[in-house]
C-alpha cells in the first residue's frame, strides 16, 4: 500500500472516530452574526432544544467592537426554523 493511500486510510478512520461532517452533508445552514458573550447562551440553548444532528462554525471570532461571524448546520428543518426564529 502506497503512504498516500495509507494516510487516506488513516484519515477515514479519524473522521468515522469523531463523528466528523462536511458541510455541505447538512440540508439548512444559517449564518448569524453575534456580539461578544452571546455565543454560549446560543450553543446552550442548540443543545437543550436541537432534536437532530446540528453542527456550529465559527467564520470570525468576536471582539469588543465586532460581532462574531458563525454558521450552524442542521438536519432537520424543524430544528433550523426553531433556531432562525429564535436567533437569526
């Protein structure tokens, strides 16, 4: 086996490890932009009340004087319209 293919190799198996997704596998995605110390209040709430798989991305970190750039990704557009009515 070529190194290549070993390391192709190597890398399915760690994604199947972490439950990894691309993006684009997701059928909604919302970008919000959010000022500094909202984020948490937001992955809280995505965890308690999400009932299918989503995941978060974060563009631009927030600052002091700009907001925060990040995209969250579901499955269920159940889940994304309950998130854009509550956070978009």
């Amino acid at each position: 086996m070529s190194s290549q293919t070993a390391v192709s190799a190597e890398l399915e198996q760690f994604r199947r490890q972490i439950d990894w997704r691309d993006k684009t596998s997701f059928a909604h995605a919302r970008e919000i932009h959010k000022p500094y110390g909202e984020l948490d209040a937001i992955l809280k709430w995505c965890k308690s009340e999400i009932t299918q798989e989503w995941r978060w991305q974060m563009v631009d970190m927030s600052s002091a004087r700009n907001p925060g750039r990040y995209i969250f990704y579901f499955d269920s557009e159940r889940d994304y319209l309950a998130f854009c009515l509550k956070w978009a």
